[in-house]
C-alpha cells in the first residue's frame, strides 16, 4: 500500500499549528479528543490541504450504485480524482468500495481516503425487523446484537459510517418515518438509542468490524405538523429538551461520533443552519466532538423554507450554525471558497470542520489501511451468515406482539389438520423487508407460507389464497378465500401494508387497513373459524373492527429475511411471544396525536360531565396502550413495596414488585416503572415511563422485581428551563403495560 502522503510534514509546522488550533477547541468547549496523536496527524494534514481540498472534506456524494434522494451526479468519480469530495454514501460491496478507495488514496494530491457511508438502518444484506418493530422487543441485549450484525455485514462490504441509529420520538401514526425509530417514549427511545450506537460502534472504531454511527435527525424532525414528511415543526424549547432531545444525548453518551442534522424548521429556523441546536446545544452544552453532517440536501432547501436568499447564503447559513458535511446539495462544493474571499465564513471554522472529519476517518483506522472494511473474503464469509440467520429470527420473534387471544386460538397446533393461509401478504417476501432495507434481498426472505410449511406436521394440510392485494378495490379473490376457509379448521390471514407505505415521504392521511383488506376480515370472521389475523405494517393502524372480529392478532411489523420462520415460531408455540408495544394504537385518526404520557388537562375526562376533555363520537383510549402486549402465559402482579415512602434527593430507594406466572408455560414479561409527579412548578404528563425489566418466569414461578428509583428520575425542566427534580407526592406505578398499573405513592422531601 501507498504510505500516505501528509505524514511528511516538519516537526515545527505540526506545533505550530497545533497551538492555532487547539485554540479555536478551547473556544467551542467540546470534550477533549481521546487520542493526542490523532489530534497530531490531523494538524499535519490539515497543513498542507488547500482551502479546495478542505471543502472537499466537507463534500459528500452519493455514487450512482443507490438511490435515496431526488439526484445523482454523474461525475462523482471525477470530483473523487480532484480531491473535491471527502467521502461518498450509497455506494457498497467490497470491490467496488475499493476501487473507489483506490482513486482517492492512489490519485489525489494527498491521498486522503475517504468515507463511506450508507442507510443500513435495520440490517445490511440480513435484514432485521424495522426500528419500531425491534423496539416492540424491549430486548437491549437483542437490539445490540442486531446492530452487531448489521455492522458486521456492511464493514466487510466497503462501508465505514452508518445513518443510523433513528432515534426521533414519534407520535403521529400517519407520519411513514415512524417505522425508523423506538415510537412514542423517551425513555424506551434513550435506551434504545444507546444499545443501537454501542451495536454499531462496538468497543474499537478501529476494529475492522465496525462502523462510526450516526444519530439523526436532529432534530425534533419527528413532530412533523399533521404527519405530513418534511413538515414545520413549532415546540416550546421545553418540550423540545425534555421529549426530542434525550435519544440524541443518550446516543451523544454512548459515543456516536456524528451527528445528521433533519429536514425540518424549529421555532422558524430551519435544523440545519440552527445555531442553538448544533453549536450551543450540541458541542457546548453536550461536548460533542464528532462530525455533523446534512440530510441530503437540506442546506440547498434553506431557500425554499424562506430563510436563505439563495443557496451560497444557506451553505453560509449551515456551516457558521456548526453543519461539518454536506451532503449532495454540493453547496460547499460551489460556493464555499467565494464565502471565505468575501469574509463571510472564516477560514478557522473550515479547519474546525475538516478536523472533525479528519479524526472520525483516523478514529476508524483509515489512514492505517484505507482498504481494511473492503475485504472480498470477509464479506462472502460473513454476510448473510447462517449464524445471522438465526440471530435475526430471535430478535424477529422477539419483536412480535400478541394484541389479542380470544379463548386461547393461539398457538396453533402443528397438527391441526387444515390449516388456510390467506392474504395478500401471505406468500410475500418482497414486502417483509420493509423500508430503508439497505442491500437486504427480499428473494432471499422467507415468507410467512414458507414459515408455516417448515413447521406444520405431515398429516396437516395447507390452502393457501391470496384473497385479494393489499391496494385496490378488486374483490374477486374474495370467494375462493371463503371457500378455503370452510375447509379449514382454522385460517391464518397476513394483511396490512406494504413496505414503501411507511419510512420516507411516506405520510398516510388515513392509519386504517388500506384496500378492501378489511372486508376480507369480516367476510372470513363470518365463516366462524377461527380467525388468526397477522398484521404486518410500518405504523400504528387503526384497526377496530379487526380487533372485534378476529380470534387472534399479531403484530408483525415488517420483521425482515427471518419473517416468516419467526412468526410461524410464534403462531404454532415454539416461542411464546413477549413484544410490547413501543407505540400507542388509535382507535380512529381523531384521536391523533394520542401518546400515553399525555398532560391531565384543567378538565380530566368525567364520562358524565359534558364540559371535560373528550369527544362525542369516540372515547379517549387507545385500541393498544402503549407497553401493551400478551403472551400465551399469564402474569399476576402483586402490590409494589417500597423500601421507604419518603425519601431525600440524595438517597435511593426500591420499589419491589412480586410478579407470578399465573398460565402453564414459561415466558417472558416486560415490567415497567411510572412515575407521576403530582404538584410541578410546571404541569406533569399523568404518567412516565422510567425503568423497566424484561423477566423469564417458568410456570407457576414468582419472582420480585427490584426498581432502584431516585431523584434524578423525577427530574423534569422547571419554569427556568432547569433540570431539576422538585420535593412533593409522586405515584410510583408498576404493571405490564401503560394502562393497567399498581400504584403507591411515595414523598420526595
Ligand atoms: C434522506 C433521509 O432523510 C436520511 O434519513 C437518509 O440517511 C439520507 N436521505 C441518506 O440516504
């Protein structure tokens, strides 16, 4: 290999830049670099780089290999040769990663290799269930472990850098990109995000087998007015700190070294020129002493929110806010050298953007051996793996949630005798893969058909029909679903929506079943057999009448490569599901925006008071609370104790809860801990999630539950906008969802 070029600086240089620019560091007051020489070899590139090749640092491009945005540039290869882009994304595989590493390091003035970035949101060539699916899971140790693998794969296959984790709170059914995160908590959604960054990352940057993270889209992008993509967002910086912001911190904590900014505007400015967010938020408040880089072109779209006059004031905009890279809107790459001549970005905060880069491609080890994530053995080796394999199918079966049982239909036995398999998603693999599946292979998916024929025993028949597609108003398959089904001895129906109905610019106006899935529901509930419903979707539905007519429900989500053989795990009892939801389910639209932790209002509900806080044509709850999920076991809780009812900021207390398997099979529960504040100097959700545990309980066993609780989890901002928690009554709630909890009540003095 090459020794790469910028290494032959003299000594005096090196000190004497280091000196410039550790002073510009102190200014911004972001943690230390870990690594000194780093810092060192850094100076020493950024010696001898023109201010061209700086802002080719700060360029990135998608190569023509992917698609995940409205333009390609075709000259992407050349810009590489002239040392004017810094890294390219959406391009993948060993070899061709390599050769376009070959250009870089071999062609350019300074040999710098690049950067490699991709969506490998949920898996790379194995894919996982959606982020939302896999936080159903509440499994941390599960989530890792899919971010390993997924890591694992896209490491050997080229990649350096990936956009994920997601972690933007989401409490609007409509909006498609509720599907990429861990939904509505902040909590679930902190610890979440941590498990995914430390996945991704692993213990050492530099390992071959890792990827640097990326936490976005920061931020708030997930409160998008009326679900529609892309749309204004307006919040309280309250809300903003206390709801959006902890999944970044907590990704911030668990070390991911970059930052995407998001499409939206906050409080009239959009994220990516948003000083408070990205400089006095991110690096001075958080320390944070990664790279920031655009969502795709969102610097250019500066002109069409209304607040750049054009695109050579929005890069200005952007960079002078804390933006490090841009992403394909080639702002920086056309206007960027013309706004330093003119004095309107100084030159000292390029170098402080180029150093950011610089020591996320040193900290994964690229100037060692630019070619160390593009190892063609590696990659045939590993990705795809049959041990992948039967990791995705845990954490897939992990990810389902039983949402009814009526009279025990579930689980089916394998030798039932006719079992029909209905719906159009039935013998489907394309769909199973869901949005943002990176280079996932859907032929290589297995169906739910295929699950269900690798279970069933010898002497048990199969009907399958399709019934009738997921779109459209044809209802011709209808009569030979019916007929099947009165054969059968029981009818197993996979309906919902397809994978590009939910992730990115994929907004719904209406969260039912979309085409006449629903009537396919009743026609078959008619028939009286009973009726296994598997739901397989990227959002909350609204799905009364389903819950009404079938036996039995599943959701789903889209599970990924391993679908079929997890829900066939769970629909004949070889796993007894334990997935809770991350996300409430609406009875209606009207009800939206509903989230479990909401206010108590001046007028709480009171069904025989006209002048409280309700609808006429429709109640306030959920159809599925959030944390709801059942399990073919049964669990019984006891009455929480407390190690102390009253207790001072310094100290910890417990809350202990005795939870018994009550049914005849072993299996797992999510107990989770609530907390309401009573009296706040500013108003309290009516409940918020803290701490939870997911146990295996064998049959008949009890085990007792233990909840460190302090007073730092009953902090909230005040009226100052301070963290603090404030002494008074709290109720300390533990149960098996948000809705059915045990309550005592406890005393911050
Ligand atoms: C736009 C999406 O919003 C973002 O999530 C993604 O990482 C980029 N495109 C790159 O594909």
């Amino acid at each position: 290999m090459k020794i790469i070029k910028y290494l032959r600086l003299p000594a005096l240089l090196v000190v004497a830049f280091m000196i410039n620019v550790f002073a510009v560091q102190n200014d911004l007051l972001v943690d230390p670099p870990k690594d000194k020489t780093i810092e060192q070899k850094i100076d020493s590139v950024l010696a001898r780089m023109t201010l061209e090749e700086k802002i080719g640092q700060l360029t990135l491009f998608t190569s023509d290999w992917d698609v995940t945005g409205p333009t390609v540039r075709e000259n992407y290869k050349a810009d590489i040769k002239a040392g004017k882009v810094g890294a390219i994304f959406n391009a993948h595989t060993a070899a061709f990663n390599r050769e376009l590493q070959r250009i870089a390091v071999e062609e350019t003035r300074l040999g710098i290799p690049l950067l490699f970035g991709y969506d490998v949101i949920h898996g790379y060539k194995t894919i996982f269930p959606i982020p939302l699916g896999e936080a159903a899971s509440w499994d941390l140790e599960a989530i890792e472990k899919s971010s390993r693998v997924a890591a694992v794969e896209a490491s050997a296959a080229g990649l350096h850098w990936t956009y994920a984790p997601m972690v933007d709170i989401a409490r609007d059914p409509r909006w498609g990109r509720i599907c990429e995160g861990a939904g509505e908590d902040t909590y679930l959604g902190s610890v979440i995000a941590a498990a995914r960054v430390k996945g991704f990352q692993g213990k050492d940057l530099a390992a071959d087998n890792t990827l640097a993270a990326c936490v976005k889209h920061y931020a708030a992008y997930g409160a998008a007015q009326a679900g529609r993509d892309y749309h204004t967002v307006d919040m309280s910086e309250r809300v903003l700190r206390e709801v959006y912001l902890p999944p970044f911190k907590a990704a911030k904590d668990a070390g991911v070294r970059t930052f995407m900014t998001s499409f939206n505007e906050l409080d009239g400015v959009p994220a990516t020129a948003n000083g408070l967010l990205l400089t006095d938020i991110l690096r001075k408040e958080w320390g944070f002493n990664g790279f920031v880089v655009t969502d795709y072109t969102s610097i250019n779209e500066m002109v069409d929110h209304g607040s750049a006059a054009n695109e050579k004031d929005a890069g200005e905009q952007a960079i002078n806010a804390g933006v490090d890279m841009d992403m394909q809107g080639a702002v920086f790459y056309n206007y960027l050298a013309q706004s330093v001549k003119e004095g309107k970005v100084n030159v000292k905060t390029i170098d402080e953007a180029v150093r950011r880069i610089l020591r996320i491609k040193f900290e994964l080890g690229l100037f060692d051996d630019p070619y160390r994530y593009s190892d063609v053995e590696r990659e045939r080796r590993l990705v795809m793996s049959p041990e992948h394999q039967e990791i995705a199918r845990d954490v897939s079966r992990k990810s389902i949630v039983l949402l009814k049982n009526e009279r025990q239909a579930l689980p089916l036995n394998k030798t039932i005798g006719t079992l029909a398999v209905v719906g159009p998603l039935a013998d489907n693999k394309s769909e199973l893969i869901g949005s943002w599946s990176a280079a996932g292979d859907y032929t290589k998916s297995v169906s739910l058909l295929e699950g269900i024929r690798a279970k069933i025993g010898p002497g048990t028949s199969l009907l399958h029909v399709k019934g009738c597609e997921v779109e459209g108003a044809d209802k011709s398959g209808f009569e030979a679903a019916l007929v099947a089904a009165a054969k059968a001895d029981a009818v197993v129906l996979a309906i919902g929506e397809k994978a590009q109905m939910s992730g990115e610019a994929a907004s719904r106006a209406f969260i039912d079943l979309p085409g006449v899935q629903q009537d396919l529901v009743k026609a078959l509930a008619a028939t009286g057999k009973p009726l296994i419903v598997v739901l397989m979707n990227g959002r909350p539905l609204a799905v009364p009448e389903v819950h009404d007519k079938a036996s039995a429900i599943l959701e789903t989500w889209f599970l990924g490569t391993q679908a079929g053989h997890a829900i066939a795990d769970v629909l004949f009892g070889d796993y007894n599901p334990s997935g809770k939801l991350p996300v409430t389910f609406p009875r209606n639209l009207g009800q939206v925006p509903i989230f479990y932790n909401m206010k108590n209002t001046g007028r709480p509900m009171d069904p025989n008071d006209k002048y409280t806080s309700k609808y006429l044509d429709s109640p306030n709850t959920p159809l599925y609370p959030f944390g709801y999920g059942l399990s073919y076991t049964t669990f019984k809780y006891g009455v929480p104790v407390l190690s102390k009812n009253s207790f001072k900021a310094s100290e910890q207390i417990t809350v202990t809860v005795p939870v018994t398997n009550t049914g005849t099979r072993g299996g797992e529960e999510v107990v989770q801990l609530y907390v309401r504040d009573l009296v706040g100097s500013v108003t309290r959700p009516v409940k918020e999630l803290v701490d939870f545990r997911k146990v295996m309980l064998k049959a008949g066993e009890k085990k007792e539950v233990v909840f460190k609780l302090s007073a730092d989890q009953l902090k909230f901002y005040d009226r100052q906008l301070k963290w603090v928690a404030e002494p008074g009554e709290f109720d300390v709630m533990v149960g098996g969802n948000s809705a059915e909890v045990q309550s005592v009540r406890i005393t911050l003095k």
